[in-house]
C-alpha cells in the first residue's frame, strides 16, 4: 500500500520527501548535486493536475479558503507580480543522524536542524503577488463582474470539493512526520521557542486572518528551480503548491545566532500587513483567454490540457463571421450607429503587441475617439467603458485632468525603507485595457508631477513601455496594454496611432444582448487576438506598391503611417479568423483609412 506519502493533494510534502530519498539513493547519497536542479517532484505534481485532470480538486487560496485549509497541504493562488523580493538562502538539505533529508518546498524541517554537522545551502526566490480579482483602484485592474461571479463561483464550489477531501485525507497526528512541525525562520531553522516571531530581525511574518471585509488576499510565492526569465513583473500566473500557515508560529532563538546572515536583507522588510506563503511546485502563465473560459457554457468545446492553443476552441452553433458581424452590430449601435468607428474600435480591441524591433512595439493600435462633449460622453463613453468591462477581463479608467495629473502615483516606485516595490497606476497586467478620458481637461498649470505623467502616458502610448522609479535610476518595463482616448478635439498630450472622429447619428440603442451572445464575443476577442498572421509573397507586392502609390499622391505619409497600415491589414484579417492578408482585406484597411481621413479634413 502506498499511503500517505503519495497523496499529493493533502500532504505534498510527503511527495517530495519520497521522491527526495528515490533519488537520493540513485546519486551516492549526495545532496549537493539536487543544488537548483529538480529530481522528479515536478513532474509528478504536473501528471497529478493535468494529466489525471486533478487540477479542479486544488482549492483556490483566498480570505474565505484560508480559514479552513489545512497547512502544508496543496493549493492553488491566481495572480499578478507586483513585486520581487530577492532570492533567499536557505538549508535546503540536511543530515538527520545518517539520513539526508530535504526542506525544500517548506519552512519546517523534520528534527532540528540546529543537530545537524552537515547542511546543504540552497537557493529559492520571494515574489508578492497580488489578486487578479482587485477592485479597479489597486494595481490589477478589477475583472468585469462576469468573470468576477464566476470565478468565485467556481472558487467555492472547488473549494468545497477541496474541504470535504482535505478532511477525509487529513494524516492522524501520530503519522505526521512533516505537516506537524512549526514555522522556522528563513533562514531554515526549526522553531522551537513559545516567544512571537519578530519581522525586523528577520523572520517572516506570521498569519494573522484575513478581516471578513477583505475577500481578496495577497501571496509571497517561492519559486524554485525556475530560470528568472520565465517570471516577469507584472505576469499574472496560476501558481500550486504547498501552504504554510500556521498563527502561532515562532522562532528558534537559541538557533538563530549561527545562520542569521543567510539571508539577504531585503526580506527584513515585508508587506505591513501579514500573507500567507505558498511554496510553489507548478506554475504557469495566465492570459486573457484562461479567464475567458472560465465563464463560457457548453456551446463551447474546451480543451482538458492548460499547453492546447486558445484557438483550438470553437462554439458550437456560431461561425467566426457571424460572431464578427454581431459584434460590430452591437458596437456600433453603442456609437450612435457610427459604424465606421465601429470597425476602428473593433480593430483597437483585438490588437496586441506581438514583436518589439528596437524602440517600436509592433502591433500596438491606440485609438483617439474624438468630438465627444461634456454632454455626449456621459452616453455614448459611459455605453462604451460598460461595453469594454463586460468583453475584456482586465479594464481600468483614468480621468485625465489638470488636478489628476498633479496628484496622480502613475509610476511604480522603490521605497528602499521597506524595501518593496510600491505600485503605480500604470503597473497593469498584460492584455489590460485602459481609457483615458480626456473631455474634462481644462486649461490650467502643471507642476513637475503633471509634467512627469504626462510623459510617462506618452511614454506608454508611443512604445508601450512604463518607466519604473528606482530612485537612484529609472527603468523601463515592457507593456501590452491597449490605450483608448475619449477627447473633444485631437489629444495634444497622448499622441494616439489612430484619430477617429465620431459621427453619431442616432443617441439610442434596444439591443438586449444574452448571455451567449456576451460568451461569443469575449471567446472571439480573447482567442483571435492571439492567432499569427503572415503575408504571402504575391500579397507583398501589392502592399509594397500601394504603399509606393500612397506616398507619391501624398508626401506627408511616413514610415509610422505605413506599419499603422500594415497592423491594421492584420487585424482585419485576424477578424476573419485568418492567418494571411487577403486582397479583400487590405482594400477594407484602405477603404476605412480612406474614410477616416476625409473625416479629418
């Protein structure tokens, strides 16, 4: 009989152990070649998830889940970095009598280490991670109540499944020879003492529970064996691995002398307010179209492997051509039956950035909706943010005045007192949407905040990249974020890729929209955002020959009109669901630039 040690769901860390000792025994006993390397514990919580389809039965890690799950058994936590604590030392292996035995994945060790002659130091790295279900004001742009009411549904549901078999798993005390040992510091001692733990010489903090009032809870991830350039600021990730949670935790002071200079200093200084720790075994990046299928009913086929490209989903009963027409039908009827505009924000909403060649971010499509008043936007933008909120996951508003831009924290900064990373209003997710709302902007005077914002918004909008104080120097990050202008006349400050003029010609709209038809549309924009797209040969030269035309017939054309062209021809074509420009559709492109230019004369 297997036993415990085998169940990974209620007690990894006995899956660890075991692997741990299998292929101790493999390499002549010697731990010291386990030094940042995995020995098969990866592989073996991937086939239970994914290959056994267990992933459902992972509770999700939040307020509610965390008052009753049990320490150091598996769970599962969703969100975004927004911050990197540094690596941390700590005793990775050590010697119990004649037995080697592990700490990985864990702040506990087996007997105490402060016994052992022979240790192996390791290394882990520390981020804090934030919610994807934040509400707008915090860093991760809230998600649209749809996927809100979803996600927790399925939450508790799962979190349900995960109490009942927690319970009913759960080792008796007298066969617990890892889950029942206590919270040491980092620095890999066991804790033994009754006194509190205190975080200014060093420790971690210890749990407290989360008030009733907050739902959402943030989360030190500690990653191992894992390249740093797989995890990124600002990535949202599905990470699963090992809790631990204990609120009576305590040091060891008679052991603490000996190894207090392992770790780094930067992790004296934590979060103010105390989170839990998960060690994680498995993770893997999040995008729209995760979150998207989540909230889609059976018209849709979905894929059981998370590594299943988004667009080998396809609904049932609709074809991409007739969820496209639906969609520019409702979202023209949100412009006041403009359907020009409609098209060009149709185009604005499946853009992305999909290359970078030196300073340009190559498929970025910022969009300046112009001609709005005081009096119109509160209709036609207030249809068009709801719009946006109910079709894209991650949304977030700005309204850009003179007051706004003087006061505004826009930019990430380092607080080196407590050393974290505090966050701006830019530091967003990857696939965010963000509107600018301009048409309250009046004359005044910019202090030297203003002014900096203003640049860093330009910043964003011309390179797709936010700059992040260091206080000691700037640094700029990558970003994916699609920009939307609502403006009077042309924005001065954000320089868009395309201005729109907005001809509305009709001030209401009875489209009573279903829930399928809302599934549709989000499965359509999350999944062909996605899909690549070439440019065979014979369609080359034509565009190389339009584009040669264009520029003897109007000498004021460059080299940024032209790849504007050149992205709008993709979107056009990824609209269709196809991968290569057609000649249908890049006379579309030129017939919409055609239209949107005499709007501009």
């Amino acid at each position: 009989m297997v036993g415990l040690l085998y169940d990974c769901l209620g007690n990894p860390l006995g899956a660890v152990r075991l692997t741990f000792e299998k292929a101790l025994a493999s390499s002549s006993a010697d731990p010291s070649k386990f030094d940042g390397k995995d020995w098969g514990v990866v592989d073996l919580f991937r086939d239970f998830l994914y290959d056994q389809a267990s992933l459902s039965q992972v509770p999700i890690l939040n307020s509610n889940s965390l008052r009753w799950i049990q320490p150091n058994t598996l769970v599962r936590f969703r969100g975004m970095i927004q911050d990197m604590l540094g690596n941390e030392i700590y005793v990775g292996a050590y010697k119990d009598g004649s037995i080697w035995r592990t700490n990985k994945y864990a702040d506990v060790s087996q007997s105490p280490i402060c016994s052992s002659s022979e240790m192996r130091f390791w290394e882990r790295r520390i981020l804090y991670c934030v919610p994807v279900s934040f509400p707008p004001s915090f860093p991760v742009p809230g998600r649209g109540s749809w996927i809100e009411s979803s996600s927790e549904a399925a939450a508790a549901n799962q979190n349900r499944i995960g109490a009942s078999q927690q319970r009913e798993k759960r080792p008796r005390e007298d066969e617990m020879t890892i889950d029942d040992m206590s919270l040491p510091r980092e620095n890999g001692h066991a804790s033994q003492s009754s006194q509190p733990r205190n975080v200014t010489e060093g420790s971690f903090p210890s749990f407290d529970a989360v008030p009733c009032s907050d739902s959402h809870i943030s989360c030190l991830v500690k990653i191992y064996d894992t390249p740093e350039s797989e995890l990124k600021l600002n990535d949202v990730f599905e990470f699963v691995g090992v809790l631990t949670f204990d609120q009576e935790s305590t040091v060891d002071n008679d052991c603490s002398d000996e190894l207090s200079g392992s770790s780094e200093d930067m992790l004296v200084h934590l979060p103010s307010n105390k989170v839990p720790c998960l060690h994680c075994l498995v993770h893997r990046k999040l995008a729209i179209h995760d979150f998207i299928c989540e909230t889609i009913s059976s018209e849709f086929v979905l894929p059981l492997n998370p590594t299943v490209f988004p667009w080998t989903l396809q609904p049932k009963s609709l074809t991409i051509k007739e969820t496209r027409e639906a969609i520019l039908r409702h979202l023209t009827a949100l412009l006041g039956n403009d359907d020009v505009a409609a098209h060009f924000m149709l185009l604005h909403l499946l853009s992305r950035v999909h290359a970078r060649v030196e300073s340009v971010a190559v498929g970025k499509l910022s969009l300046n909706l112009t001609c709005f008043s005081k009096e119109n936007v509160s209709l036609f933008g207030n249809r068009l943010g709801l719009a946006i909120q109910n079709l894209i996951p991650f949304t977030h508003s700005i309204p850009l005045t003179v007051d706004y831009l003087n006061t505004a924290s826009l930019a990430p900064r380092k607080d080196y007192e407590t050393n974290r990373l505090i966050t701006g209003v830019l530091q967003l997710a990857e696939g965010s949407h963000l509107t600018v709302d301009e048409t309250q902007l009046r004359e005044g005077m910019l202090n030297s905040v203003g002014v900096e914002n203003a640049r860093l918004l330009k910043n964003l909008m011309e390179f797709q990249k936010v700059e992040y104080d260091f206080k000691f120097y700037k640094m700029e990050m990558a970003a994916d974020i699609q920009v939307l202008i609502l403006s009077e006349g042309k924005s001065n400050i954000l320089p868009a890729d395309l201005v729109v003029p907005l001809r509305p010609s009709s001030a209401s709209s009875s489209e009573i929209l279903t829930e399928e038809a809302l599934e549709s549309w989000r499965w359509y924009l999350a999944t062909l955002r996605s899909l690549p797209h070439t440019i065979v040969p014979e369609m080359q030269k034509i565009v190389e020959d339009d584009l040669v035309a264009a520029r003897q017939a109007d000498r004021s054309l460059g080299s940024q009109d032209f790849s504007r062209w050149l992205t709008m021809g993709r979107l056009m074509s990824i609209s269709f669901g196809e991968t290569s420009l057609s000649l249908e559709h890049w006379q579309m492109v030129k017939e919409l630039e055609r239209l949107r230019t005499e709007r501009l004369k």
